[in-house]
C-alpha cells in the first residue's frame, strides 16, 4: 500500500481525501478497503461517500470479498450495511460462500437490507442441500412472526427463491 494514500485517506482534508481515493479506484487493490469502509463510517461529505460507493460498485479484485464480509459483521459498519449488500452484487464479486451471512441480514435487518441481501442472492450462482434449504427456512419462520408487512412478504419470496437454488432443483 501506497503510504502517502493511506496518510491522506486518515486525513480530514476533503480535496486530499478525494484524490486519494481516486488513486485506489485506479489501483484495484482490495488492500484499502478497510481504510475506504473507515472513511465511508467517518465523512460527513455526502460527495466523499459517493465516490466510495463508486469504487466498491466496481472493484473486481476477488480477494475483496473476505473484506466486505467482515464489514458487514462488523458492528461499526450498522449504517453503511446497506451499501456495503449493495456493493457486494452491483461488483459482480463471488459472495455464494457466505450465503448464510446474507439470510441471517435478511432477517435481523431492517427491510432496505433485506431486499439488498435478497437480490444478492438471487444473482448468484450457486446451489444449497435440503438440510441448508431447513435450516434458513426454519430461521426465518422463527423471525417472521415480528416483522412488518412489507418485510414479511420478502421473507416469503426469499424462501421461494432459496428453493429454487437447491441441488436437485
């Protein structure tokens, strides 16, 4: 990593900061990210944040996704949560091995993070057993109960999307 980048991406100079992260977006590299989610947590600049969400929705580099996912467990990142979902299926990164983060989103977040998690998984390619298909359905039957409306409906079209990815489907 760049010293000077990571310098200025810790700085609270707005123009600094800015021309930092354009030499991240140029760089591809998924070394920055933690700095870049810092960033996006901590800048009150509506532009800064834009131009961040820019970089994750293009970023190709598949040893990012190990990043976005402890991110999004991450219990600082509660409020950028739903551009991180966002950013996981907007970059077209491989995230069918934490399918089980995404259903676990879908139930214990709010409505605009379940309908991110969801349209994740419903772009990628992948397949689950019976036993995985049970035990994500059980889960959301036990949640379901105290969700609102809107949500609940989603929590049903989840499960109808879920099965349609089993193996044998």
């Amino acid at each position: 990593m760049d010293k000077e980048i990571v310098k200025n991406l810790n700085s609270d100079d707005f123009n600094l900061i800015s021309d930092s992260l354009k030499k991240v977006k140029e760089s591809g590299s998924s070394d920055y990210l933690p700095l870049v989610f810092d960033l996006m947590h901590r800048t009150p600049f509506e532009e800064l944040k834009k131009q961040i969400e820019n970089i994750l929705f293009q970023l190709k580099a598949t040893d990012s996704v190990p990043y976005f996912i402890n991110a999004l467990n991450n219990e600082k990142y509660r409020n950028e949560r739903e551009i991180l979902i966002r950013s996981c299926w907007e970059s077209g990164l491989d995230f069918s091995d934490y399918i089980s983060v995404f259903v676990d989103i879908m139930i214990t977040g709010n409505y605009m993070e379940a309908l991110e998690s969801l349209t994740l998984i419903e772009n990628l390619e992948f397949k689950i057993g019976e036993k995985e298909l049970d035990r994500y359905n059980k889960a959301i039957d036990k949640h379901i109960v105290n969700m609102e409306n809107d949500h609940k409906r989603l929590m049903d079209e989840a499960k109808k999307i879920l099965e349609t990815k089993l193996l044998n489907h």
